[in-house]
C-alpha cells in the first residue's frame, strides 16, 4: 500500500532570521559611517606632507563602502522577511567575508614587523625604546580585533545561514522560485563577484589614473583606460555568462585570469611598484611612507600577483562541473 508522503521537518528559525537581519542592517549603517571617515582621513593624512588631498584615489573606498551598506541594509530587511534570495546571499556574502578576512589576516601577520619598525622609526630621537610589552600590545590588539572583525563574525554568519534549518524556514515562508535558485551558489558566487569587479575596473581610470601594468610596463592614460573598460567588458559578459551556467563565460574567464595575473608578475618583476604610484598621482611623501614596508617591493608583489591567482583558479576548477556544454546549434 503506498503511503502519502511526509513534510519535511524542520526547526522554525524566523526568530533567528529577524535577529541577524537587524545585525546585518546595523553592520550596513557602520558601513556607510566609514564613507566620511575615509574623507576625513585623506584629508588628516594629506596635512603631514603639505599636499593637498588626494581624494580621487579614495573614489574605490567610497564606492565599496557606500555599496556594501546599501547591501547589507537590503540584506538584513530580506533576512527579516525570511526571504530566500536574501539567505543565498548572505551566505555568499559571508563566504567572501571569511575567505578575505582569512587572506588579510595572513598579509597583516607577514607585515608585522614593518609595522614596528615604522612606528620605532616615526619616535622623535631622545625617546625611549619601545619595551618588548608595548611591542607586543601593539600588535596583539589589532591581531584581536582582526580575528573577531574577519574570523569570528563571518564564521558565525555562515553557520547560521548555511543551517538547513534556516534555508527550510526561508523556503517555506518564501515558497516562490527567486532569480538565486536558478544558479547553483558556488557558481551564482563568483558570477557577482565578476559583476563587482566589472564596476570596480570602470573605476580604474578615475581613482589611478587609468595606470595598468601591461607585461613589462605600466600603461597609462588613454591606453590605461582602454585596457580596464575592456577588462569591464570581459568581467561583465562572465557574469553573465556563469549565471546562465554558459561554458564560455568559464573558459573566458579563466583566459582573462591568467591573462591579467602574467601581466602583474612580469611588469611587478622588471618595475619598482613606487612607479605605479608615482603614475597614479601620490606625493613623494606619501610614496615614502609606502616605501618602508618591505611588502610594496617588485619581488613580494610579483609573487603576491601570482599567488592570490592561484586559489581562484583552483575555484574556477572546482565550480567548473555546474556547467552544461554549450548547445553548438545555438552558434550558428
């Protein structure tokens, strides 16, 4: 005898979602807070060297900022309403939270030491030495505050809403079929990151100056700002593309990838990166103040290039069996 089936069953988290979504609304106005605090800094840090401000290369900051609070703010009213595109996206969200704040940690931890040797190099003479103690507070509350900010945060956010309890409660209260369904989450992922990065290569030639290091040089001006639209171009069609799980935009993708990251490795081993800024309008002050950290030198940039290609190949690899062969019919 064939027996009805059962409804799944699930613990009810509404509470939770609401709770998290007013977190993630508050996290969105502590976003838009940082928009006239990088003013304020540009502005602050411009007074030293007795340039004026440098506010064009603020233009990404500002952007990102202004950006992530508008989106988390729509995010925590989705969460609120236990809407299923906003769980989709606040796990891809936190995903990339945890991801980057993982890589930061790792840069802030490499360049530690240049860190206080600014600091014992900024002291006016006659002072005294830092103790091994303040040595150690210096660096152990920013470490803190890292790992609670792009540690703990994040893995808390992805915990929660990667529950299966949690996507039940979205999908029963929101039963209706939303655009983040009709793309698997790894793929719909890297589809809006593209998008993202699309928006940030038009920024380029505004914020820089259009500086692009191209296989041994750095173009600038007219070409610079040639090469970046194209990038846009490029970065845009794969977003689309991979959201409609379209083989070509992966393959594009990946061309374009190493394509961009050769580039970075050839001209970050040939060039001192204190042209690049140089070309992107810094005073020779502030190039100064970059200058004492060992990490802006053309050997650990070339590297870094290359090395933060490596793991988003190796994603693009991962997501690549989500995609269909494309339809040859449909070439012609």
């Amino acid at each position: 005898m064939n027996s009805e089936p059962t409804a799944v069953q699930f613990k009810d988290r509404k509470a939770g979602l609401v709770i998290f979504g007013l977190l993630t609304v508050m996290m969105g106005v502590v976003c838009a807070l940082f928009v006239p605090l990088a003013i304020f800094a540009q502005t602050v840090s411009a007074k030293p060297t007795g340039a004026p401000p440098n506010y064009h290369v603020i233009i990404p900051a500002i952007v990102t900022y202004g950006g992530l609070a508008v989106t988390l703010i729509w995010l925590g009213i989705g969460s609120i309403k236990a809407r299923r595109w906003a769980r989709a996206l606040l796990l891809i969200l936190s995903w990339s939270w945890l991801i980057v704040g993982v890589l930061s940690f790792v840069v802030v931890a490499f360049m530690a030491p240049q860190f206080l040797q600014a600091i014992e190099a900024a002291q006016r003479p006659g002072q005294p030495e830092l103790s091994p103690a303040a040595k150690s507070i210096i660096l152990l509350i920013p470490a803190l505050m890292l790992l609670v900010i792009f540690f703990v945060l994040p893995l808390i956010w992805v915990l929660f809403y990667q529950s299966k309890h949690v996507r039940a409660t979205c999908e029963a209260r929101d039963p209706v079929v939303r655009w983040t369904d009709r793309c698997p989450l790894p793929v719909l992922a890297v589809s809006l990151w593209l998008a993202f990065g699309a928006l940030a290569m038009l920024m380029m030639p505004l914020a820089y100056h259009g500086v692009f290091p191209l296989f041994g040089m750095f173009a600038f001006g007219a070409l610079g700002t040639a090469l970046y639209l194209a990038l846009a171009v490029v970065w845009a069609y794969s977003a689309y593309a991979l959201y409609k799980l379209d083989r070509r935009g992966w393959w594009l993708i990946v061309a374009a990838l190493c394509f961009f990251s050769a580039s970075c490795v050839i001209t970050y081993s040939r060039h001192d990166p204190m042209e690049l800024y140089r070309l992107m309008g810094y005073a020779e002050e502030q190039i100064a103040q970059i200058h004492r950290f060992s990490f802006f030198k053309r050997e650990t940039m070339a590297w870094a290039s290359l090395l933060y290609t490596l793991p988003f190949l190796g994603y693009l690899l991962y997501i690549r069996k989500f995609f269909r062969h494309v339809d040859t019919e449909n070439l012609t």
